[in-house]
C-alpha cells in the first residue's frame, strides 16, 4: 500500500517493499534531518519489472492510440487533483519553495496531457513520398532515469511521450526525491494504467542502471542528469545497442549587449537563475556583459542578488530554499575556493549560510581567470561569473568557451547582433530577451557535451518509435 513516508516500488501493478527489505534514507535539505526512506530495488525486484514490462509490451503497443490517451489523461487529472499535497512533498525533500514545486506539478500535469492529446495524430502512418509511407512503432521497454532536481517534470517528460507512443517503462525515480515518483506512478495507477506497464525502482544508481541496461528486454535509455554519468550509461546502452536520449549538463551564457534594458534583463536573469536555489541544467551561469554596461549591470545585479529571501521552502515568503543536498554545498565551497586562489572576486555571497540545512546564497563572482573551474564546470547551483566583453564576436568566443551546449540567452534589440549571435553561440535553446526553458511542445535537446537527442514535442515524442518504411503502399488503415 501507498505510505507517505516510506516509499515504496511499484511492480507488476503492486505497491511493495524491496525483496531484501534494504531502504535508503530520504532527507529534509531545510533541516538535514531524515524523514522517511525509499525501498531499494534488489537484483530479483528489477528482474521482476523487465518482466512484467516485457509482459505488457504487445498489448500496450497494440492498444489503440486513443485508449493509451485517455488513461494518461485520466492520470493527469488524478494528479492535477493532488497537486497541494504533491509539492508540500516535493518541496520537503527537494528543498525548493512551494510555490516552485506547485509550478513544477503544472508544468509536469501539462506535459502529460500534451503528449496524450498528440498521441493518435503521432501514431498515424505519415506519408513519405509517392506511393510510401512511414509507419510509427513503439519501440519497446524504456528504462528512465530522472534526478532530483525537477523530479516531477522530468518524469512527465519521459513517461509521457513513451506511454503515449505505446511503450511500457520501467522508471527509476531519484532517491533523494521519490515522492514525485510515487505520486506520479499512484495517480496513473488510480486511472487504470495496465499492469506491467509502468514499474517504478529506486535503489543504487550504478547497480539498478547496470541490470536494467545489461537486459536485451530494455530496448530506449533515457536520462537526464550529469555528463559523467551520461556517458557510463550511454557505454552500457551500447551493449545491447539501446537508443539514448541524453539530457546531461549547461554551463549557460547570458550574452547582455550594449544596448540592452537593464530594466528588463536583471529581473529576468534573477528570477530564472535562482529558481530551485540555481540547480537547473539550463540555468544562466555565466553572464557576458557588454564593456559600457558592465558597471552598471553589476551593481543592479548585485542588488538584486542580495534582496532574495532565503528561508525554509514552506514559509510562504521565501524565494530560494536550501540545496537539495550536502554534495551541492560542498561543489559550490570548491568552486569558490579554486576561484578565489586564482585571483578572482567574490562580490556577494561566496559561503554558507551558519545554519542548519543546506542554505548557499546567492552568489556573484567577477574578474575570473580563464582557467577557473567555475568558468568550466557545471556550478549547478546559485553561482553566478560576471565579465565584460568589447566586441560581440569576444562575447560568441567566451559563451562558446565551456564543453557544453545547452542553453544561451541574450538581450539586444539590435537586428544585427541577434543574428550574429542566434547563428554563433553554440546551444541547444537560444532564449531572446528573456529566459525560458522547456516547454511540453517544443523539443530541448543539447549540443556538445550536454547530450543528444531531443525531449518535448513532435521530436520527444518520436524518440519513442521507430518509423518503418513502407514502399509501394499509398495509405494504411
Ligand atoms: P550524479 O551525477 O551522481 O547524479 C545525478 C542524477 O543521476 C541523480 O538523480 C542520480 O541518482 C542519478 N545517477 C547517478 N549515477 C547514476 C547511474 N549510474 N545510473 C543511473 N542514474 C544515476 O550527481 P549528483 O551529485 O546527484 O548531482 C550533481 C551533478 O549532476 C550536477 O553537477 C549536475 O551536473 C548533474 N545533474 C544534472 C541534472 C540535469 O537536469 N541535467 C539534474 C541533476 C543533476
């Protein structure tokens, strides 16, 4: 049965604890106390779910198209329905506010329901020429991996389009944060999803990935988390030549040119840097600032920086909470410490708060050298670099100057260096004046190091399917 605190994996349609009773604790990152604990997954509970996923391959993909939908819709409803308590849990264990985790819930209800209306359209036959066509296949079992720092969206963005297109998944959640998961998993449940279809596993990592991806059953990867680990995963998936859908880091530049309103940018850059405490893959990082504004922007981003209310996530007037974890304290303590040793400035923020939980303020960064760790590994957190540019063909060298590519924003109004910089920044998602990120209907996907594939979308969707091509058939029923 479905408990609170005590997390549970869902088999073959049955909530249950873990064969060998093993559990991992589960953390208040405002308090770092424990709360409950999450039911780890032994070799015979994951055997178990590629089973019963393999089980209800046939009959999931075979369903017509419409039917899968309106299951998902139903779900999407039963978890609209709960949104209230649903964040209350995400923001206790996550740490972001809870205003931040109902948005996430919305955005996540939304995604549901996006690929669920698309599904009969995204099944059909297209045509493919004269005389041929292409024919939409589910692909078959999709083992996900979704972590903790938007651990409701990201789900919907997986489970979505691969139940939509006729695929059973067997998803592990993140330990760190399975409420998500569970309800994600119990609101499907509630609206009739066929057993065997969806199976949710926490457990460790390495271990869970391994068997999953060591099994000719799994035939799609998809992950979204760091590039170390995208890689590794992407190594076992070629064993059995699994198809990849990598969703790994951003180190994003904000490109501020000269005649940019300032107005606008730093309220804008503020908001979306800081929200979940800066631990999003397209969070801003690096901000770009052109040399006759430079002085200007600082200090009003500065201002801004410091006027953040941090505070424990459920107080309603508080605009950042803690970190998710004690790793993310400790990555943002090295990435400042190497800073300052080469020569750079902390201008605002730059330690921990002396408080229980995993509080970092805002923080801003100037005058770093070239070889900072912080100008080339992913912060993930409320870091921010400042530095000036002259020309926008140094500002295009400078953003495109870290391993990743996923997301750049800029502010101009100016024709020309829009097109200088659309055309020169190397990015999955290009954001002008202002900053967005993922959207249900748009496919996200990155360059580089930050991964392939697409999510969201036509595109998302169709990582799902196979398209066999069929020549010498005009139309099919
Ligand atoms: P991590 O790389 O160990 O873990 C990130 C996520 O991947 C977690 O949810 C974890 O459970 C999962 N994971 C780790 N090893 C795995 C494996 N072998 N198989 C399957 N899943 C695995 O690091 P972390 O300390 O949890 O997070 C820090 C780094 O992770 C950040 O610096 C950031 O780069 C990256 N991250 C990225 C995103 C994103 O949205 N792209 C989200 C979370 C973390």
């Amino acid at each position: 049965m479905f408990n609170a605190t005590t997390y549970q994996l869902f088999i073959n349609g049955r909530w249950r604890a873990g064969s060998d009773a093993t559990t991992l604790p589960v953390i208040n990152p405002a308090t770092e106390q424990v709360f409950g604990s999450v039911a780890a997954a032994s070799a015979s509970d994951l055997d178990e779910a590629l089973a019963s996923a393999e089980r209800s391959r046939r009959s999931w993909s075979s369903r017509p198209a419409k039917e899968r939908a309106e299951i998902l819709v139903a779900g999407a409803r039963i978890l609209a329905a709960k949104v209230g308590d649903a964040a209350k849990d995400l923001s206790r264990e996550q740490g972001k506010t809870i205003a931040e985790a109902t948005g996430e819930y919305g955005r996540a209800v939304e995604t549901l329901e996006w690929n669920a209306t698309h599904a009969e359209e995204l099944s059909a036959p297209v045509p493919a020429g004269p005389n041929r066509i292409l024919v939409p296949e589910a692909l078959g079992v999709v083992a996900a991996f979704t972590p903790w720092n938007y651990p409701a969206v990201l789900i919907a963005r997986k489970l979505g389009p691969a139940l939509a297109a006729g695929c059973p998944v067997i998803l592990k959640g993140a330990e760190e944060t399975p409420s998500a998961a569970v309800h994600f998993v119990e609101a499907l449940r509630q609206a009739g999803i066929p057993d065997g279809v969806v199976n949710l596993v926490f457990g460790l990592p390495v271990q869970v990935s391994r068997h999953l991806l060591n099994s000719s059953i799994v035939k799609v990867l998809t992950f979204t988390g760091s590039t170390e680990v995208g890689k590794q995963l992407a190594k076992l998936a070629a064993n059995n030549l699994q198809r990849c859908i990598l969703e790994l880091g951003g180190h994003s530049p904000v490109v501020v040119c000269e005649d940019a309103d300032l107005a606008k940018a730093i309220p804008a850059i503020t908001e979306y840097k800081f929200e979940c405490a800066g631990q999003s893959c397209n969070a801003p990082s690096r901000i770009l600032v052109a040399g006759t504004l430079y002085e200007e922007f600082l200090s009003g981003m500065i201002e801004a920086a410091r006027k953040i209310k941090i505070g424990p996530p459920d107080e309603p007037a508080t605009q950042m909470g803690p970190m998710a974890n004690g790793r993310r304290i400790e990555a943002m303590q090295r990435l400042v410490k190497d800073a300052v040793e080469r020569g750079a400035r902390v201008e605002t923020g730059g330690t921990r708060l002396d408080q229980p939980g995993f509080y970092w303020p805002p923080t801003i960064i100037t005058r770093v050298p070239n070889d900072a760790k912080v100008l080339h590994d992913e912060p993930f957190g409320p870091i921010l670099t400042v530095a000036p540019f002259d020309t926008i063909e140094e500002a295009i060298r400078e953003a495109n100057s870290t391993e990743y590519g996923l997301a750049a924003y800029l502010f101009t109004a100016a024709a020309d260096a829009k097109q200088a910089l659309i055309r020169g920044l190397s990015a999955g998602a290009l954001s002008v004046n202002y900053l967005k990120g993922v959207s249900a209907d748009a496919p996200y996907g990155g360059v580089k190091q930050s991964g392939y594939g697409y999510e969201g979308g036509e595109q998302g969707f169709r990582s799902f399917q196979s398209l066999k091509l069929v020549n010498g058939f005009a139309s099919f029923g």
